[in-house]
C-alpha cells in the first residue's frame, strides 16, 4: 500500500505592495473626480453620486491590510484603474507561466524532486490565461518535462481540486510525481472603480509536488479528499470567448467579477463547516486533534466563523487557523495553500486540513498529517 503526499510547496508574489491607505486614497481620488464630472447631473438626480471608500471598513469587513499586484502605478491611477499588462505574444512566456516557474522551482527544491522526477504537470486557476495551448503544458515544456499536463478551471478551488487531481492520477499508477501550479492574477479582472471590490484582490502563485512515497522532510501525507459543488450565480464573470459574437454587446465592465458577498457569506460558511466536521468525523478524527485549519483566504471573519463552527467553541488559539489574507488581500484559489506554506512547522503526525471554496459554488477539503 503506497501512500500519496505533497512532499513539497512553494509561492510567488509580485514585488510591489499596495496597502489599504494607498488603495483608498486612489479610489477617493477617483470617486470626487467622477462627482465634479458629473455635478450637474448628480444635482438633477439623474446620476447618482459615488460614495467614498474607507480604510477602517476594508479592515472591519474582510481583515485585508495590504496586498502584492503586478501593477501598482496603473492600479492607483486614477485614470486608469486597472493594471498594465501586455497581450499575450508568441514568442515570450505568458505571465502565468512565468509565475508558475518562479513558484514550481521553490517546491521542487523543498520536495527535492528533480525534473526529471515529475510525470505531469497540472494548472488550476479561477481565470483562464487564454483558451489553448495549456499553461501547463507551456511550463512543462519550459522545465524540460515528460509526460503530459493540462489546465483546469473550478473557480476559488481550483488549488485543492487540482491537488486531488494529481492524488487521483497517482493512485490510478498514471503517474509518480506530479507539479501542480495555482497561478492566480487576478487584479487585471478587478473593476477597480467599485467600492465594494476595489480592495479585495491580490495577485500571487504557489506550486506543489504530490508524490508517491515522498521522503521530503517537508512532507505531509494526504489522508483523505472530500469535494463538493453546488450552483451558484453569487460569485461570477461572464467573460467569454462568446462576447465576441454577443449580439447583446455588454460593455467590460460588466463582465468582470461580480459576488453578492454577503450571501456567499451566508450560504458558504455554514456549507464548508459542514463538509468539514463530517469529513472528520467520517475519518475518526476529533477536531480538536486538528493542528491548523489552512483555509480559503476570501475574509478573515469567515475564517474565524468556519473554525469556531467546527471546533464548536469561539475559545480557539488563533494561529490554529492563518490569515495571510492580511497581508496579500484574498488570493483566489490559491490563498489556503499560501495559508499552508507560510504555516506547515507541525510535528510527526500532527494532523491539518488545507480547504478553499469559493465561486461554483465549490469546496475542496484535504486532511494530510505531517511525515
Ligand atoms: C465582500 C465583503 C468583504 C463585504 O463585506 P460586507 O460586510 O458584506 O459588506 P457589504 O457589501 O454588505 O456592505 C456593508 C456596508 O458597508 C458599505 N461599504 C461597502 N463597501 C465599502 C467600502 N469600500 N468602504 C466603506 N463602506 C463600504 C456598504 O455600502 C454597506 O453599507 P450599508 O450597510 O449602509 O448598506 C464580504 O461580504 C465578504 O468577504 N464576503 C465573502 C466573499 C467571498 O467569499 N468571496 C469569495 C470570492 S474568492
């Protein structure tokens, strides 16, 4: 009987930091530009006047103090809203692609698994870079790998059901060692000009080596997987190769990410703590043995609602349950396992769950015990 791991993690952030001062300062700017625009018609009532921003209610509302972006200067241009970044061209590496090597390599180091080692490779993401050919095949290719690789798309749990995939493809003698990459840039998909988004979002990356019989110091064996999925229009983008050919034209804006966060807020928590309590109660294992719960980075207080509901008590040490989030803003799918690396110091067979959720609806649980 051979046992599945992640044997090793890495993660990649831009460079550049924006903190909640700065990003509502622009969306300020922004926002008095727009009302001396349009006084007149804000007067006669026939444009409504934007509202201001603040720093206090980003931080009482969702816990983010700052984030890393690709393109700060273009973000907080209030002419412009939005990062910089090129089209995709022929002859250089896609952004995805050179994000995900930056990670891949870090994991590969703390797995200590050469190139030669890896069999496939795996993407998840929330956005699609472009259609075809598959990022992951553009990074095997880079890295010099056999084998095959593929993209996959399943909203916030893109990170978690791409490591499932890969235990899954192991399992079934597919493959050996599989590098899974989580490339999530998502503020070019940020309206930037709306109160209730412009601060949420940072951009970021983290890869991981599932392995069979790993012998990394790191390693964590992956005890048991638990998915779930259930529609939902609460969280959305209707950005499409369709819009081409829409003949009911909607301008950009209107494509972009849309949620009704607080009904994700009321339907998702009690949904993932659920699946959660019985997924450990199905493996015989008592919540209280779980040594962190490395989850989802979409808001801190839902982080803190999931955890009390699970250990049944509100009386937790909070480093059971990390809050990158703080620092990088909500990181899409990959924030949990941001959550894991920068966290993962556990002991011989302390025991954790790494689970993100999100658009889909979807949910992914992985309890793993330390090596
Ligand atoms: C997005 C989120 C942080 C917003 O928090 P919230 O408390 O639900 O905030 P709301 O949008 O309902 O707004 C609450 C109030 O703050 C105001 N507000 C919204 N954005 C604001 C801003 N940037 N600055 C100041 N006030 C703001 C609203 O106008 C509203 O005022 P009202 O009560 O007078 O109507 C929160 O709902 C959330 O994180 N939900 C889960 C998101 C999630 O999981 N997403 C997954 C995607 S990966």
């Amino acid at each position: 009987m051979h046992n599945i791991h992640i044997a090793g993690t890495g993660i990649w952030h831009p460079e550049q930091k924006v903190s909640n001062e700065e990003i509502v300062n622009s969306y300020n700017s922004y926002v008095d530009n727009y009302n001396s625009v349009n006084e007149d018609s804000i007067k006669d009532g026939s444009v409504a006047a934007m509202e201001h921003s603040s720093v206090e209610f980003i931080e009482k509302a969702s816990g983010i103090q700052s984030r890393y972006v690709i393109d700060k200067e273009g973000i907080l241009d209030i002419n412009r809203m939005m990062p910089r970044v090129h089209n995709e061209h022929e002859d250089r590496l896609s952004i995805h692609a050179k994000a995900g090597l930056e990670a891949a390599v870090k994991a590969m180091e703390q797995a200590n698994v050469r190139v030669s080692d890896i069999d496939a490779v795996i993407v998840g993401t929330s956005h699609a870079a472009r259609n075809y050919p598959a990022v992951a095949i553009e990074i095997q290719n880079e890295l010099g790998i056999k084998g095959y690789a593929y993209d996959m798309l399943v909203g916030c749990s893109s990170t978690t059901f791409a490591i499932n995939n890969a235990f899954s493809d192991i399992a079934s003698g597919l493959a050996n060692t599989i590098l899974v990459i989580n490339p999530e840039i998502s503020t070019p998909f940020v309206n930037f000009t709306h109160r209730d988004k412009h601060f949420i979002f940072g951009d970021g990356c983290a890869a991981s080596i599932i392995q069979k019989d790993s012998t990394s110091e790191k390693s964590f064996k992956i005890l048991d997987r638990k998915l779930y999925t259930q529609f939902s229009n609460n969280i959305r983008s209707n950005y499409s190769y369709l819009n081409r050919a829409a003949v009911d034209n909607k301008p950009n804006d209107e494509l972009l990410f849309h949620q009704n966060g607080r009904g994700v807020f009321k339907e998702v928590c009690p949904l993932v703590a659920e699946l959660i309590s019985s997924q450990l109660k199905s493996n015989d294992i008592d919540p209280k043995n779980i040594s962190k719960f490395w989850l989802h980075q979409a808001n801190g207080k839902m982080i803190r609602l999931i955890t009390s509901k699970i250990l049944g008590t509100d009386d937790f040490n909070p480093e059971i349950a990390p809050m990158p989030i703080k620092e990088y803003g909500n990181l899409a799918s990959v924030g949990s396992l941001f959550a894991f690396n920068l966290n993962n110091d556990l002991n011989s067979g302390q025991k954790g769950v790494i689970c993100s959720f999100g658009a889909g609806y979807s949910v992914c649980s992985i309890i793993v015990e330390k090596n």
